[in-house]
C-alpha cells in the first residue's frame, strides 16, 4: 500500500510540475506579432513606419533592407515582397550594452520591423514582442525593453488612415 501512495504522490508532483511550468512560460507565438497592414503596399507600409519611427524622440532608422531582392541578387529564389526596417534609439540602446551581464541582448538590436506580402495578396508587419521580451529578462533590458521601447513600438505601428 505504502507503494502505492508513493507512486501516487510521484504521479501527482510530476503533473503539478508540468501544469506550473506551462503557465510560468509564456507563449511564444506571442513573441513575434503579426498584424494586417491598412496599406495597400509593402512601400506605403514601410514609408509610413519609418515616418513614425522618425517622429518619435531619440529614434533613427539604421536601415531598409529589401530582403527579397538581396535574396534574389545572391542566387536564392524569388520570393513576394519581405522588407526589414532597422530603428535604434542610441540611448536605450547604450543603457542596455553598457552593462557586461545585459550585453547578451544585442542579438535583439537594432529593432526591426518587417513588412511583407503574403500569397493572399495582403500585406502584414511582423515584430517582437518589446512588452514581453521585457517580462523575461530582468535587470535593465526588462525596464527598458518592457517600458519604453514597447511604448515607443506601439506609435511606430500607429496609423492614421
């Protein structure tokens, strides 16, 4: 009888674990949002993004990247319209890197944006998460990440149309 119970109570800690670590961990299809661009194309999307980007104090647009051409031009397929839009704030940034045990979040940066077209003709924009990338880390990538750059994300994906 007595191992009964123990199997039992083995039984029981290994689910509750499971049960708790499903709901520690977030879900990472939340990581990356995808959401339907109210323009019509993938050059009025992104011309709207980095003019938001641009209006925003502190932010610079480091880049467009084309990617679908770049794709093409080094011998990969053609592919329908991806373009990644490249934003740094130098002092959310700097606040971040300046510290040895935050500088693994450099991968994440510069911020980027895509705009793409999918087959069914529409046109999306993809990012992370900022907010939630905050909830995972600690220390000044949580404070910064999860403040003011999901602050300042949600008006560069603000349209007025």
């Amino acid at each position: 009888m007595k191992r009964f119970f123990s199997l039992v109570g083995v039984i029981w800690l290994a689910w509750s674990s499971v049960v708790l670590a499903e709901q520690a961990m977030p879900d990472p299809r939340q990581m990356i949002v995808e959401k339907e661009s109210p323009f019509a194309t993938v050059e009025e999307t992104v011309s709207a993004i980095k003019k938001n980007i641009e209006a925003t104090e502190g932010w610079v647009v480091n880049g467009i990247k084309p990617m679908n051409k770049k794709i093409k031009e080094l011998g990969g397929p053609e592919i329908l319209p991806v373009t990644l839009i490249d934003a740094c704030n130098p002092h959310h940034a700097g606040a971040i890197l300046k510290s040895d045990a935050d500088r693994y979040a450099s991968v994440m940066m510069p911020c980027t944006i895509s705009v793409y077209q999918k087959s069914d003709g529409k046109i999306y924009i993809g990012f992370v998460n900022a907010r939630m990338v905050g909830q995972m880390f600690g220390g000044a990538v949580a404070e910064i990440m999860g403040g003011a750059v999901a602050d300042d994300q949600d008006k560069f994906l603000s349209f007025d149309k």
